[in-house]
C-alpha cells in the first residue's frame, strides 16, 4: 500500500522522496499550488547530501479532491496547519491506520486527535534538516535521528524508514524527546530569524550566545515543573552542539521570515509561555522572542 505523505515543504519532500528511493510508492497531500504543480510535473526533486541530484515519482492529491485508502500517514506540514491537515487526512486514512507527526512545536499530536483518535496518531520527532531550493526541488542539508513513541499500530513503518536510510529510535517516552527538541528549537530559531544568520552564527556573536543559553534555561525550567525529563542534563550544552553541528543550516523559522510566510512561533516559543504561565515559571525571555518574530509574521 501506497504511504501517504502529509505536506510539500522541505521535510516532506525529503522523506517523501528517500521513501521511493526505497521502492515504496508514496501519494503527497498538500495545499500549496506551486508545490503540487511542480511535484505533477517533475515529481521530487533531491539534492543530495553527496552532492547526487535525482528525480522521485509520486502521487499528488490536493485538499479536498484526496482520495484512496491509507494505513501510514507521515504528518509534515507547518504547525498552523495541523488542523485543516487532519481534516484532509481524516476521510482518507483507514480505521485501523495511524497518522505519525514529525513536526515542530507543541499541540501537533493532540490537534490530529481531537480528528483522527487517540488510537490513530503517534508522536515522533526528527532532526533531519533539510531546505526548499524551489517548489518540488529540496537540498538535504543535515542527517539526524527519526524518534518514534512506541504504538501498537506502528507496524512496518518504522522498518520502512530505516529501508530509506533513516536512522530510527523507537522510544516509550516521546515526551521527553518532544520537549528536548522543543527547548533547542525555542532557542536557535526566533534567534536565528531575527538575525538573519545561519545557526552557527549564534555562537560566535557574544549578546545572541547569552540569548541562546537563557532561552534553553527557561524553557528547560518550564519542563522541568512539568516532572519531563529531557534527553540531556545541560539545555545550555545541548544547544550549543546542535547549533555548532548544523551551522551552515538555515532554520526553518529564518526560512519561513525570508519567504514571507507565517513561522511557527506559536507552537514553539508560543507554547513554552503558556505552560509557563499554568506552571507560575517566568519565561520573559522567550516572551521577548515571541513578540519580535511576531511582529515580522504575516498572518
């Protein structure tokens, strides 16, 4: 059965591709014109971390006019479309199927089952990096892990993206690695928009590295009084490694600004404030950050 792939930005192009490159037929959903042209036309299009520069068919179905029968749904899309996604998915994907997400921020999970079903979703979270070079045509610019919370209806999928070449960890606590990226995420990428500098930058400017490292803290605080355990001791060290080991990356967030299109801010820095707030943990930080990138989306 064909695995359906929910978006058409970078990350879903990518997996979207590797996947066939795997022999795995995939049907992409999307609402992005110019990306469902081009995808048509040419299908995806990867540049390669070698430097390889290939083509992949796939399947393009568009919003409302989806159809088919689905038991794997990889969910790829930007957190302020989570819940007009899994209204699209819902007619599509079968009883007994399951909808993985793989996005940034907080609330993707609970959004796609308030829709799908508590039975029908599983959490994940990847570090791969990846950048949109135009519609259909994506560069692979980073390897990471693929991080999956246990569920009994993950099946094949997880042996499936190993067979695509991702390195993949099942895990009983997902939480704890939602959070872990959520604090590094809260950290690199309002910064990084901001400055308009790849994620390596942030380390060799003195006043962005103090930012970096208070923004960890407190979001790391607001997890902790949550009872989570994040997937390193030191927010502070965490941030730093990845930032030094992507540094040529360009964040999502910065993507998103030098586009012009909405960032995913709410569901980032957005989401730590709230649970500060219900905790009585001060993030003025973070609320700092959310403010400034804010004022540069185009809601």
């Amino acid at each position: 059965m064909r695995i359906l792939v929910v978006g058409t930005g970078a990350l879903a192009c990518l997996f979207a591709a590797r996947l066939v490159g795997a022999g795995y037929p995939v049907s992409m959903l999307g609402s992005w014109p110019d990306g469902l042209a081009a995808l048509r036309q040419k299908g995806v299009r990867l540049l390669g971390l070698d430097g390889s520069d290939a083509q992949y068919p796939v399947e393009v179905l568009e919003g409302s006019h989806s159809h088919g029968n689905y038991r794997q749904a990889l969910v790829l899309v930007k957190s302020w479309q989570t819940e007009r996604a899994a209204k699209q998915i819902e007619g599509i994907l079968s009883d007994n199927g399951l909808a993985l997400t793989l996005q940034n921020g907080f609330g993707n999970t609970e959004t796609l089952q308030a829709t799908l079903g508590q039975d029908r979703v599983a959490l994940g979270v990847t570090t791969v990096g990846a950048r949109m070079i135009e519609p259909g045509y994506v560069q692979h610019t980073g390897d990471g892990k693929v991080m999956i919370g246990a569920h009994p209806k993950l099946g094949e999928l997880g042996d499936q993206l190993k067979q695509a070449r991702f390195l993949v960890e099942i895990t009983a606590d997902p939480e704890s690695l939602l959070w872990g990226k959520l604090v590094i995420n809260a950290a690199i990428n309002p910064l990084t928009a901001l400055l308009r500098v790849p994620n390596g930058e942030l380390l060799t400017r003195p006043s962005a590295r103090q930012l970096l490292a208070e923004t960890a803290r407190e979001a790391a605080m607001v997890a902790s009084h949550q009872g989570i355990n994040l997937p390193y001791n030191d927010p502070v060290n965490a941030v730093e490694d990845v930032a030094r080991n992507t540094a040529a990356n360009t964040s999502s967030m910065l993507q998103d600004v030098l586009r012009g299109t909405p960032t995913e801010i709410e569901a980032i820095n957005g989401a730590i404030i709230r649970a500060g707030e219900k905790l009585r943990v001060p993030t003025p930080v973070n609320r700092m950050l959310w403010r400034l990138v804010s004022g540069l989306d185009h809601r």
